[in-house]
C-alpha cells in the first residue's frame, strides 16, 4: 500500500483495554444474566493474553493524506503484541504492545479502525502512538466498549484528541466524521440489541404494564396531552391491552456506552436498587402480613432504634434474598440483622431539633428542596386555578393570623420590606387531591407563610390545609388555618400541620425538583449531542462529561423507582399519580429559567443588581443553596465563556456549525418537542446564547442535581423529619382522633405520616441514592486527565476552572464557621456542605460530580 521509493518505518503505540467483569451489572440483573455471565466466563478463560492480542486487529486512518474518493488513506492491519507494564494503568486495566507500519506518503494518523474478533466484548480505554516523526505523540481517549465485529454493520472508529468544528476538520478525516455521526442516529426502526450505539428518541411509554391488569396501566407521557422531554428509544415491542404502551422486559436498551461502567461501584449501589424492588419488597411485605413485624411505630424513641439496632428478622426469611455477592454492601444477611442504617445527619448532634420551628423553615433554603420557595407579592394570596371547575382557591389567611408575630410591622409593610415569603403546594396538587385522598392516603394542599427575622432566619407564621369540597369541585376547597403553638396537644396540633407540609413538599421535591426538572430534562440533551455532535466537536467535549452514567440511571429507575407500583409510588403521597402529576406541572418547565440566577429572580428571592458580585442580590441574604450555588454558577459560566471563545472567534462561525445548529434545532423541537414552539428557547445564533445554555445545561447535570440528590438520606432518612405520605386527616378538637392524640401524641402522630414498611422501603433506596461512588468525577476533574483534548488553551482553562472550585471550597467551609450565619448550620447542627465541589465515596452530604449519575 506505500508507494515505491517510501521506506516504511514502525509507529509504536500502546493500546489499554478492561476485559469484561465477571459481575457485569447490567448482566447480572437480567434474567438470562447468570446464564450469560457463565458464556463469559468461559469466554474470558478462552481468550488468553495470547489470543486476546492475535484477536485484536487496528488500522490507522490518515488525517493528512486522502485516497481516491476523498477519505483518509487507510493503513495495513496490525495486532497485538506483548503486554506491557505502564505505570498510569489503574485498577484492571490492561496494556498491549502494537506496532504499524507507516511512511510518509501515509501523512499523520488522525483515526484509527479496531476489529474485535473474540466472543466477549472488551473496554477500550486508549491508543497512544509514540514518536510520529514530525509530530510526536498522538493520543486517542476511547472509553468505550467495542464486541465482535460481525455485531457491526460498520467498523469501530476512534478519533485523535484532536478538537474540530466542522469547518475546520482535515480533508481526509471529514466523510469518516460524518459517516459516524449517521451511523449513531440509525434510522428509528427496529428493536434495539445490547451491542448497539444508536441513539434515538421515544416517549415515555413503559412505565405501566397494561398486560398484568388495568391496576398496571399508566398514560403515555409525551407527545399528548400530558406532554414530557422525550427518553432514549429501545424499539420494545408493544403490549397486547394498549398499543401505545411498550412491552416490558429485563433487558432495556440504552446505547452500550451509557451504561454503568468497568468495575464500578455503582454497579453495587444500583443492583442494590433493583434488590430493593425484587428481593426486600416481598420480603418485608411477607414480615408484615404475617405480623412478624409490626404494622406501626409506637413512638419516637422505636424510629430512632433504626439506626442503633437495625431490623430483624428470622433467618428463614432472610433466606429469600438471592445470595449474590454483592448485596453485601447494602444488606445483611448473615444472622438476623436484616437492615440498618446510619443515623441520619439531621439527627445526628441533636435528635428533637426536626421539631423546631427553625429547623423546618430553614430546610426551605438549606435542605434538600431549597429551590421551591419564593416571595409573598400579593395578599390575600389568589389561586391561579379555574375558578368556573374548581371554585375559589383564594387563600383564607389573614392578617389577623400574621401580624401578632412581624415584629410590629403590617402585612402592607412587610410585603413592602420583602419580608414574607410563601411554600405554595396548592394548586398543582387540587386537581388530584380528590383521587389521592380515595386511596389509603389522606392529604391536603398545603400554603405556608414565613417571616424573614432581623436574625436572618425564617420563622412560619401560618399554614392553611386545604381539602377538595365533599358536594364537589366547583364549591371550592375546605380550608383550615394553623398557627404555631408550644403547648398541649395544639403543640401536636401543629407539628401535623408541618408534617402535611413536608410530605407535599418531599413528593415535590422527589418527582419535580429532583426526578423531572435533572434527570428527566436531560436525556434529550445527551440524544441530541450524540446524534448531531461528532466526537471531536468542541462543545461535544464540553458537555460530555456531564452526561456520564444517567441514561443508565433514568433506564433503571423507569424499570424499578418510577414505574407503575414501583417504589415510588408505593412510598410517596402522589402514588399512580406521581409522574402524570410531574408531566402536567412539565408544561410550565423554562429551560433558561434553570439557570440558578434566573430561578431565584423568577422565584423572588432576589433581585437584579449589576454592583452585585453574581449579577444578583439576595433578599434573604443568608440562603446558603443560593448563596453557595451563586459561587458554583459564576466559576462554571467563566469557564465555558473562555472555552467557547477559544472555538468560536464570531458569532458567524457559530451560525455556519451545522453539527451545531443541527444539535440545538433538534435538541428542541424533538428531544423537548412538546414544548417547541414556547419563546423561550435560545435561539443558537450567538455565543452569548451557546455559553448560558451550556452554562445552564451543566449547572442542571451537576450542582443543581448535587443539591437535591445527596442531601436525600442525611435529612429525609430521618421519617420524622421528611415524611413522605400521610394516612389520615387532622385531628379536630373534640372529636376521639383529637383526645387520642392528647393522649398518646407520638404514637397518633406515626399513625399519619409514612407507615413503617413504607418507611423501611424508603429509607433503604435513598440511603443508596444518596451515596458516591469510588470512581465518580466531580465538577473541576474529568476522564481522560490532561489528553481530553489535544488544545493547550482549554486544557489551562479548565485547571483554572478546578483551582477556582477549590477556592470556592475553602470560602464555603469558612461560611460554615460563621456563627452570624444561623441558616447555614441551624438547630440540628449540619453545616450545609452539599455544594462543597468535592467528596470521599460514600454518604457524605457533599460532592458534586460532573453528571447525574445516581
């Protein structure tokens, strides 16, 4: 293939590959996964070191020099040599010896084809050429799983470090490009196999299973009347009862490169997940049926034992869980300790401190739904619903239930000061109150009104519980106002309004704030960037590391959190309702409203000012998630300004991308179709518009989704502070419930809030989901070290971007140490670290990792 007079020479180069794990995740949850895990086993033992290298074949792609039709010329195949000792190889990971042969008329790689001709698929890490004469070291960053060629209708093809806009992509290299991209669309047909790398998009169709019974079916979110960002596409077959709705199985496509990856310990973490659905449910809902376990708390010191001594239970139940290694990590099942957990951090220093009026008013700005909360404007508050369908929903609270406790001031004057301030579960939760309350569950909807005190704390003033009318809809709501009292049973009285107030606000909090507004919203995004941006375009580089392991995630949790009778809606208030409900509220999503400064005007709690430090000033200055997360904003809109600007010198050049003009146009008319034609929408036209929606976008995949993820089990593993559904109605003074309640306070109060297998059944998934792995990255670190790119000006920016974050660090632990700043630590004593960029593995309550990746 050289030509006459060209004296080749051999390229050397170094290839790191991870064989296969044994305890693969995504095969050991499936129902063919022992069966398949026994194929690979044999698999590995076959492929020794010697065939693995005879086994692997590569061939570089000139970037310099074309062929006939255009393409980079393609050089001769070469295998695997020896293995080699490199002292950067981390945990299973193996390195090959490969040399190529190359003269000068082949010019300077710039891709390469790998051939895989083993039975098992491996992980491929890297391919590093050494010594390409006049140019040194070329690095190519895989990181991606590659199966037996005949799996392929085309060849694996990997890319130097190199960064391009399309414009600017060498000659040779421009159809392979393009060829890849198209290749990654697929053409929307067809049931998608474990192997593939095709992205494409579906509505959420596969959350109920009509098939098993109408108690099964769910409505299709998406494309419809309930409209909703749109999920990777699996091809699934559909059911026989409804059409519409997809077929469910144990194997759920997502492309192969989204799933968890080499030996993870994420992988534990979520089989632990799907544990908690196949194995702990039956098993706990046996105990309870069979009056092994008691149905009910009987006071607060039996909530507390969960944490000192655990959950027992004979052997012989013990014995149904499946005996896979890895459950270990979560559940015990040696002996009778079924399961126990860590005491929560709340709870930690003192164990009442939930009950305080400070506590529960500062988990509005510093808990684990800190953005939900916004500024009284209007007094009395009016109710946006129909008021022709559902009557009047003006609030009932007066002045008379406020003013005893502003400190002086009317409510004309502190709404003037900015003072009051509003937790609004009202109208979204009315048109369904009525439905819920048919089930087991009793709630209502919920407005509270807090005072922001010269201290700078919060403090509630009045709670109106609403319920639907008993003649119906139209005839409006019953309403019943509770103010804040510390003695006898109206003391209990009280701490029930409060809980009311917590469970919509831990349902809002875990199928809005947390499941639709960051791990829903975002798969559109990773689609889109997938389908229209080629690996090597810079703002491909940018976001994807953010986007690491959640298609993984949102797969699971469709499969075992969210789904039809899933955990979520056995242990949350919204039940068959919880993601219909998170649809409906969908329709008023604002993509640009996400980032952090526009959310908290929007909200309210602050205004614009150009002398601020953010652009912003805050009106409840000590608001530690807005405060810490300005911090976290500005270092991360700084940091893609200089990137961005390094890439696109005009907004012309970003107007000719057309990988990125594809991406963005498709990213909102399809991947967030339902909501297309709102105005909203960054036009793409400029790089002030690039550099705030990947601002906002990588806000959302880390820090956003940080704040309301790992704070999870450290204030909601205590059930009394986060309880998450209730079981009957207030008490109302004269009546049994209201003198048993007088009587026996503690054990009335449990009888209301989440039942105890309910509680068991929480706290275990979300002492999981509240956990870091080993292997995560956080903001300011990404895979692939200095060789991301190959571009000296990014990569000096981005370790500027990591020493800002730690600086940024450094200045929040200081906050923390201030005692002027009451809301950063408050009665339960716990500093709020949960946008604190770094973090240990495990259960925290800090860290923010690049992606939603739990």
């Amino acid at each position: 293939m050289f030509g006459l007079g060209h004296r080749s020479q051999k390229i050397k180069g170094n290839l790191v590959i991870m064989r296969k794990n044994v305890l693969d995740i995504n095969s050991l949850t499936s129902a063919t996964g022992i069966i398949g895990t026994g194929i690979n086993i044999i698999g590995s033992a076959v492929d020794t070191l010697t065939i693995v290298a005879s086994k692997i074949s590569i061939q570089l792609i000139s970037a310099t020099q074309s062929d006939g039709t255009g393409k980079g010329k393609i050089g001769k195949a070469a295998n695997l040599r020896g293995q080699l000792s490199l002292p950067t190889l981390g945990a299973g990971e193996e390195a090959y010896d490969v040399n190529f042969e190359w003269d000068s008329e082949f010019g300077i790689p710039g891709a390469f084809y790998i051939k895989n001709y083993m039975q098992v698929e491996f992980y491929l890490k890297s391919l590093t050429l050494e010594d390409i004469p006049n140019h040194g070291t070329i690095h190519f960053i895989c990181n991606s799983w590659v199966y037996n060629s005949k799996c392929y209708d085309t060849d694996r093809i990997f890319f130097a470090n190199n960064t391009y806009v399309p414009s600017e992509t060498p000659g040779p290299l421009v159809k392979y490009r393009e060829e890849e991209l198209k290749y990654l669309r697929g053409d929307g047909s067809g049931e998608r196999k474990e192997w593939d790398r095709i992205y494409d998009y579906d509505v959420y169709n596969d959350l109920g299973n009509p098939d098993k019974g109408e108690k099964y079916a769910r409505p299709v979110l998406g494309g419809s009347t309930l409209p909703y960002p749109r999920r990777g596409r699996t091809g699934r077959g559909k059911t026989k009862k409804d059409p519409n709705s997809e077929k469910t199985s144990d194997f759920v496509y997502i492309p192969r490169d989204e799933a968890f990856g080499h030996l993870k310990s994420s992988d534990f973490l979520t089989y632990g997940i799907k544990s908690v659905a196949q194995d702990v449910l039956p098993v706990l809902t046996d105990a309870f049926d069979g009056n092994i376990l008691s149905l009910e708390f009987d006071n607060f010191a039996e909530v507390r034992k969960l944490y000192e001594g655990g959950v027992t239970l004979p052997t012989n139940f013990l014995s149904k869980i499946a005996p896979i290694p890895v459950i270990k990590e979560i559940f015990r099942t040696d002996g009778e300790q079924f399961l126990k957990y860590p005491p929560p951090k709340v709870m930690q220093v003192d164990k009442s401190a939930w009950m305080t009026d400070e506590e529960f008013a500062r988990e509005t700005i510093a808990g684990v739904n800190p953005n939900v909360i916004k500024i009284l404007e209007e007094f009395p508050l009016r109710s946006k619903l129909d008021a022709q369908a559902y009557g009047d929903h003006t609030c009932i609270i007066t002045k008379e239930h406020l003013e005893p406790n502003l400190g002086g001031l009317t409510v004309e004057q502190a709404i003037q000061n900015k003072k009051l301030f509003i937790l609004d579960h009202h109208d979204y939760l009315i048109p369904y109150l009525r439905r819920i309350n048919a089930t087991a569950t009793k709630a209502y909807a919920t407005r509270t009104i807090f005072f922001l005190k010269s201290d700078g704390t919060l403090t509630p003033l009045a709670i109106e519980l609403s319920k639907p009318h008993p003649q119906g809809e139209q005839y409006g709501p019953v309403s019943t106002i509770y103010v804040p009292s510390s003695e006898g049973v109206e003391a209990y009285i009280w701490l029930l309004a409060k809980a009311y107030v917590v469970v919509n606000d831990s349902c809002y909090h875990q199928l809005v704030s947390h499941w639709l507004n960051t791990h829903a919203v975002v798969e559109p995004f990773i689609i889109a960037t997938n389908r229209h941006l080629s690996v090597v375009h810079p703002i491909y580089k940018l976001l994807f590391p953010h986007y690491r392991d959640t298609m993984n995630i949102n797969s699971l949790a469709r499969k075992a959190l969210v789904n039809a009778d899933g955990i979520i809606e056995s242990t949350f208030l919204w039940g068959r309702y919880a993601l219909e409900m998170s649809a409906v509220i969908y329709k008023d999503w604002v993509f640009t409203d996400q980032a952090l400064p526009a959310d908290l005007v929007k909200r309210g709690v602050a205004v614009k000012d150009s002398s601020a430090p953010h652009g912003v000033k805050l009106l409840i200055e000590d608001y530690p998630y807005a405060s810490d997360g300005l911090e976290i904003w500005a270092a991360i809109k700084s940091w893609v300004e200089e990137y961005v600007s390094f890439y696109y010198k005009s907004d012309e050049a970003l107007q000719q991308d057309h990988e990125l003009q594809a991406w963005w146009k498709e990213l909102v008319e399809v991947g967030h179709g339902d909501l297309k034609d709102k105005p909203w929408w960054q036009k793409m036209q400029t790089r002030e518009e690039l550099v705030e929606a990947s601002t906002t976008l990588i806000w959302i995949a880390s820090a956003l989704h940080a704040a309301v993820n790992f704070g999870q089990y450290p204030y909601g593993g205590y059930i009394l502070n986060r309880p998450t559904l209730s079981r009957r109605f207030m008490p109302e003074k004269g009546s049994a419930e209201y003198q048993a309640l007088a009587k026996n306070p503690e054990k009335e109060f449990l009888m209301t809030i989440t039942g105890k297998k309910e509680t068991l059944i929480d706290l275990t998934v979300i002492e999981i989901l509240s956990r870091h792995t080993s292997d995560e990255f956080y903001l300011g670190d990404r895979e692939g070290g200095d060789y991301w790119t190959s571009d000296a000006g990014p990569l000096e920016a981005f370790k500027r971007f990591g020493k800002k974050l730690a600086e940024i660090e450094q200045k929040l632990a200081q906050k923390n140490s201030d005692v002027t700043l009451r809301n950063r630590t408050g009665p339960a004593k716990m500093p709020y670290t949960l946008l604190f960029p770094s973090s240990e593995e495990g259960l925290t309550f800090r860290g923010i990792p690049n992606s939603i990746s739990i």
